[in-house]
C-alpha cells in the first residue's frame, strides 16, 4: 500500500547512507524544536484552538452528540447568520428567527460546557442590508439601535442565557461587509454599546469582546489605534480583545499587538482569534500549524467558516460530512481529515505542554504534549511540500538516556477534502532514530501524495 512505503519514507532518518544526499541542509529555517524538559512545562492542555464558528444545525439534535465532545468543541459564535429570515432589520418576525436560532444554538453549545459568542450583527441583519437600510446611529440618532438592545439583551435574560455568555459588540466593522457607515459612527458604537452592557448588573456576568475586525493589529492601521485611543478614553475595554486571521499569523500579530498595547497602555487580556484559518488552510496540515501557533501564544481560537447559506450552519466549521451533503436534514454524519486532527488534540494529547519553536520559515510548526506514558508532537505543514525537521531536545527530563534509540511511532492524519470522511489517522510505522547529546533530529517529508497530510509522532518516556 502506498500508506506503507511512504511511512517508511516519514520515518527515514537524517543518518542512512542514502539520506543526506537527498536532504535539504538542516537550518534553523526549516526545524521545528521541542523543549522537553521540566522547567519548560506551559501546563495542561485546555485545547484552546477547539471553538467554531457557526456550524451548528438549525435543529441542534442533528449532529450526534459524539462529534462535538470528540473534538474538544469549547467555543461556539453564532447568531442565525444567512437565515432566510433578515433579523431587526426586517422587523420583530425575523428578530426572533434569528434569535431563537441562536438561542437553541447557544443550549446545545452549552451542553458541553462551551462558551458561547453572540454576534449582534447577525441578529441585526447585516447579511440583508446594504448602504441604503439602516445602521445603528445614522443621522446621530440611536434611537432605534437603544431599542434594538433592550430587545436583545432582555431576551438573552429572559431566555436565561448569561452563562458562558461573550458579547461580540459588531463582526468586522473594517472589512466593509458588515457595516457600511463610517469608522467614527463605529466608535460611537463601540462605547454606547459597552456602557449599556456594564450599566446592568444581571449582566455583570457577560464578558464583551472585540473588535473582531478583518485587519489584524498593525500599528499603521487607524481602525486599530483610533479604536484602542478611543477605548482608553472612554474606558470601554473590552474582556477579551479579538481579530481575525482569514489569512493571518499570529507570530506577525502579536509583535504588531503589544505595540499597540503598550503605545496605548492598555491591560492585558485574553485574545481570542475567534476566525481563524482560510478555506484552502482548512486541510489536516493547516489545523495542526494553527493548533501549534495559537498555543504558542495561549490564544483562544475559533475556525473561521467558509460554507454558505445552511451549511454554513452545519458541518462544524468544516470539521463534518455526511451521507448527502445537499441534504438540510441529513444524517450519516463523518468526520473529515481536520475532525481527527481535532480528536487527536483533544483526546489524545494529554499531560502538559512543552514549549515549542515554529520553523524560521513559518511554514512548518508543531504542537508537544508530555504524559506519563507518551509524548506526543503534532505537526503541521502549512500548504508547501519538501521536507522540513523537528528537533527534540533535553530528552533526559523524560527519564530517557542522553544518548541511544528513540523509537517513534508515526501517524499520519490524511485529507481527503472538505467533504472527504476519514475514518482515523493511519498507521505509519516506527522508526527506531540514533541519537546522542541529549537530542533527536528527524525529518518530515511532505510529499505531493500527502501535502495536505498533518503528522503526529509518539514515543514513550522513560521509566
Ligand atoms: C534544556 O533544558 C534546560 C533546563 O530547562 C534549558 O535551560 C535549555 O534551554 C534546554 N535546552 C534546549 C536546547 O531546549
Ligand atoms: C421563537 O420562539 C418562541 C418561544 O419558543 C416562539 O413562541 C416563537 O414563535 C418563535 N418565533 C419564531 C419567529 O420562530
Ligand atoms: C437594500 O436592501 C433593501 C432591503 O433588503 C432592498 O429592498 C433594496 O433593494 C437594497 N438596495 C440595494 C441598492 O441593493
Ligand atoms: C487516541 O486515544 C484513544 C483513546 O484512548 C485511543 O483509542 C486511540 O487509539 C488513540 N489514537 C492514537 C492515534 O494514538
């Protein structure tokens, strides 16, 4: 089987005979490392890249349940997006179609314990407007948004759903999409918004999040440094900071991010990337270099959603198939290559985490767990093919001897698309690497027949 010979060639290590002659130079550009010892522990998992955008059904028992414990789902943003029905906008019927969307999505989130974003754009309606419909604020007078948030927030209440509640004040008011008025009208919102929230003390509990624009932090962006001058200002600072990467890199934000932060002495906070990954990275090797990266910097997560109109509320995020996928109603749901990558992450690699270097180049990262039993490194290529080195390092601190064999047990988490089932990572051998001082050198091949292949390597600890 093809699967076999190319776990043989996953497996080769840097010092056969035949090898160096058919291996790029090993550099800091091309290695990912792992730091194994004690001091460098992040602590336990907590699976922070597990959250989805949209995904679930309409009927929030279609999708058996299994699916979203399987992959650790613990963040869910919703809000009735692309609903016939247009929100507000179209008066109180469609309000409440895409409210009670939301609010059944928002129960079902909230069976396994996962915090839930509400996105007041979608219960606006901003899918069914455009430059001539109304905006919160036009002409300077809020009347009608004030009205719209006593509407909002009393049913939030009134329909008991504060727990785990964050309020996503308006979705990408810089990407021209879903807001058509200008930026200033914008901060205007911002403010009125979250000093409405903060006035209510049943809302004590709800966190506010944003801006979750398109435009990732960058200093030379005025939507960034008018919004942080504007939130200092009027003290509107938001629970968790939020942005999008559809394409992005939080390694380039976060440099951008703290000059920003510190330019304008705001607090530290969580972030939450809560979009993260284009369509054409949504493959098995795009969700391990985003699990790997949005772990590196402790950032929460959610995957962006590329579907339309009701499967964009389906599938997960792209994480599902099932049997007819034109079928609103169907069953016979799967996971796709990206769900076992997810399942992996969450139900196998346990312990706590290592720290972790990206290669130089960006395109390869990785993900390290240490237990009891195993370590276990997730690695992710992000869209390129040739071959690329993960470097283990102070593998003592595992109770393993500074020099010797490391056998490595290699699963490959194969693609088969967007719509492709894959039943579970496939079995691709172990190799028994030499190695001594302490640290271990192998190679990943990402070859045409897997570029979109993510890898999990396993060995034991010692004893
Ligand atoms: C090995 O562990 C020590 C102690 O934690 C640390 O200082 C050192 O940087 C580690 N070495 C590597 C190459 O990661
Ligand atoms: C919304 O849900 C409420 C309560 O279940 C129900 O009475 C109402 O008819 C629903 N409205 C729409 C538009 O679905
Ligand atoms: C704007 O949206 C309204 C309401 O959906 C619609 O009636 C109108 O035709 C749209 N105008 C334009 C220019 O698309
Ligand atoms: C992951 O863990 C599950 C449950 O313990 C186990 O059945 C499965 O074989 C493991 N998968 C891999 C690839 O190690």
């Amino acid at each position: 089987m093809a699967s076999k010979f190319l776990g043989l060639l996953a497996a080769l290590p840097i010092c056969i005979n035949a090898a160096p002659n058919l291996l790029p130079r090993q550099d800091s550009g091309n290695t990912a490392t792992v730091d194994l010892s004690v001091g460098a522990r992040r602590g336990a998992p907590q699976n922070l890249a597990s959250g989805v955008l949209y995904g679930i059904p309409d009927d929030p028992t279609q999708i058996p349940d299994h699916f979203y414990s399987d992959m650790g789902f613990n963040y869910a943003r919703i809000g009735g997006a692309q609903l016939e029905q247009g929100g507000w906008i179209e008066g109180i019927d469609a309000y409440y179609a895409r409210f009670n969307n939301t609010r059944d999505n928002y129960f079902q989130a909230r069976k396994f314990g996962a915090k839930v974003i509400v996105l007041p754009h979608d219960i606006w309606g901003t899918d069914h407007a455009n430059d001539s419909t109304v905006w919160p604020g036009d002409n300077g007078d809020w009347t009608n948004y004030d009205q719209y948030l006593d509407q909002l927030l009393g049913d939030l209440k009134a329909n008991d759903m504060l727990d785990g509640l964050v309020y996503d004040t308006w979705n990408e008011p810089d990407g021209g999409f879903f807001w058509k008025r200008s930026q200033a009208q914008y901060l205007d919102l911002w403010s009125r918004t979250y000093q409405r929230i903060r006035q209510d003390t049943d809302l004590a509990e709800v966190l506010i999040s944003g801006p979750s624009y398109a435009g990732t932090p960058n200093t030379g962006n005025d939507w960034w440094t008018n919004w942080a001058a504007r939130i200092v200002a009027d003290n509107t600072i938001p629970d968790q900071y939020t942005w999008h990467d559809e394409p992005g890199d939080v390694a380039v934000d976060m440099p951008q991010w703290q000059s920003i932060r510190s330019q304008y002495s705001l607090p530290d906070k969580e972030i939450n990337i809560n979009e993260y990954a284009t369509f054409d990275q949504q493959i098995s090797a795009g969700a391990a270099w985003w699990i790997s990266r949005l772990e590196r910097y402790n950032l929460r997560g959610l995957r962006g959603n590329w579907l339309s109109g009701w499967q964009l509320r389906d599938f997960l995020a792209s994480l599902l198939t099932k049997t007819d996928t034109n079928d609103y109603t169907g069953t016979g749901y799967a996971g796709n290559g990206e769900f076992n990558v997810y399942k992996y992450y969450h139900n196998n690699m346990t312990g706590e985490r290592a720290t972790t270097t990206g290669a130089g180049d960006g395109v390869m990262d990785v993900y390290a767990t240490v237990d009891s039993d195993k370590a276990r490194v997730l690695t992710g290529v992000l869209n390129k093919q040739g071959t690329w080195f993960i470097t283990l390092n102070n593998l003592s601190a595992l109770g393993l001897s500074a020099s010797g064999v490391l056998n490595i047990q290699t699963w490959g988490f194969d693609d088969a698309g967007h719509f492709g089932a894959v039943a579970g990572p496939s079995d691709r051998g172990v190799y028994g690497h030499q190695y001594d001082g302490d640290t271990v050198t192998f190679p990943v091949y990402q070859t045409s027949q897997d570029e979109k292949t993510a890898w999990g390597f396993e060995f034991a600890v010692g004893g």
